[in-house]
C-alpha cells in the first residue's frame, strides 16, 4: 500500500500547491513588486513562499501559458515586458471581444445581470469620489469578468483572461487620475443604458467605445505610446529577485549557439 496510495495523493497535492504558487508569483507580478523583465529565480521563490521548487517551476511553466512569463532555453524565465504597440494590439484584441460580449447580453440579459451590472458600477461611483483608485481598479476587473462571464462562453473568457493579465499594470496606471476614473464609469453607465434598452447594436458599440477610451487613457498617460519605438513598459516595484536586465528579457528567436 506504501507504494501505490501515496503517488495518487501526492500527485493530487502538488497540482493544488502548483496552483496556490502560480496565484502568489502571478500577484506578485501584477501588483509590480516582481518587475517586468526581471528573471525568475526559482530557488529565491520556493524560499520566499515555503516551498519546493517543483511546484515554483510548474506555476512558472503556467504563468508562461498565460502571456506573463517568457522562458529562454539555457537562460531562464523573465517577467513578460510588454512594449507600448503590444499594449495597444491587446487593447484592440479586447475590444472586440467585448462589444461581442455587450451584443449579447442585450439581446437577452441573464436574470439578474442588469442588478449585478449596476450595484458594481455605483460602488466605482463611489470609489471615484473617494478618490480610491485601487478600490475602483477592483471593482473594473469584477465589472469586465462579469461582462464576459454574462455574454461569453469559457473559451472567450480564457482569452479575454489571458489579454487582461498582460494589461494589468498598464491598465491601472491608466486609472489613477479621478477625472479618469469618471470618465471610465460614465462608459460604464452607458453601457447599462443600452443593456436596459435591449439594444445589442447600441451595446456593441458602447462596449467597443469603452475599451477605446481604455486604450486612449491608456496612452495619454504613457509618453511612448504616439513612438514608433515599443520601449515603455508597465511599471512596477522592486523584489529581491535577481536584478531586471537593462534591455528586453532575451528572447529563444535571437540566443546565440553555443
């Protein structure tokens, strides 16, 4: 019995462990304090989380399926640095993705969505006159899952997903100015109108409407963004992993033979 029920078990606990580190590294991440372009280290990680390095080194494995981590061969794994024109190919990318979304939702709202819908954009109201960007920052994440959740199906969540995951940072930079915050809402608020009105075409638009003036709040508060040159990325903190490279995270088309 010793050697047959532990494999299963053991089995079972490392993909749940592999799941509560990959969640941990992928908050580091998008809070900032693991900076874009910085290497992985995985021995620094299990220390700092308590664990093997096993599972540190299948959540990075994970966090690279997800867009957030590039693994070079011989080199390492860097935090994904995401250059201002792919920022704005994504935001374009969720914008259709969210139109759709809208489309459907007012050709037919799920009970309950238009309450949902509402109760989350009175609580931005809210942060936005507090002045509470991190607060309104949550609350936008709920609010645009709970668009996909409403008028997608799991595929298209999975890849709306994976394209916010590379935004985040940019994105909340995007909305710490209240005025900014206001102006995100009121789309919001539209939004709303056309889903009670029933109006899918009105809804497609405003949803597309809503994630250009993502992208266009997006560039006006980063200098790179009207650059031919993809040289901004999303900011971040410091971490006690290994110091970020000077220059892009090396990338497996340019490594040299060895």
């Amino acid at each position: 019995m010793t050697g047959e029920a532990p494999t299963e078990i053991t089995l079972l606990r490392t993909r749940s462990l592999t799941s509560v580190v990959r969640q941990e590294i992928e908050r580091l991440i998008l809070t900032g304090a693991i900076e874009a372009g910085s290497r992985l280290n995985e021995q620094a990680l299990a220390a700092r989380l308590g664990v093997s390095r096993g599972p540190v080194r299948e959540a990075i494995r994970g966090l690279e399926r997800q867009g957030l981590v590039v693994t070079v061969v011989n080199q390492g794994s860097y935090v994904r640095k995401v250059s201002v024109e792919e920022a704005l190919e994504l935001y374009d990318l969720r914008a259709l993705l969210t139109a759709r979304a809208c489309e459907v939702i007012a050709a037919g709202p799920p009970p309950g969505a238009e309450a949902r819908l509402a109760a989350l954009v009175e609580e931005m109201e809210r942060a936005a006159e507090a002045d509470d960007a991190p607060r309104y920052y949550a609350l936008n994440l709920q609010f645009h899952d709970a668009l996909m959740e409403l008028g997608s199906g799991p595929r298209a969540q999975r890849i709306y997903a994976d394209l916010g995951n590379e935004l985040h940072l940019f994105r909340r930079r995007a909305l710490v100015q209240p005025e900014k915050m206001r102006e995100s809402n009121a789309e919001h608020a539209a939004l709303l109108a056309a889903f009670r009105a029933r109006d899918p075409a009105a809804a497609r638009a405003a949803g597309e409407a809503h994630i250009r003036g993502g992208k266009r709040r997006f560039a006006a508060s980063s200098p790179g963004a009207n650059s031919t040159k993809p040289q901004q990325t999303a900011p971040g903190g410091h971490d006690d992993q290994e110091s970020p490279p000077q220059h892009d995270p090396p990338q497996p088309a340019r490594r040299r033979r060895r």
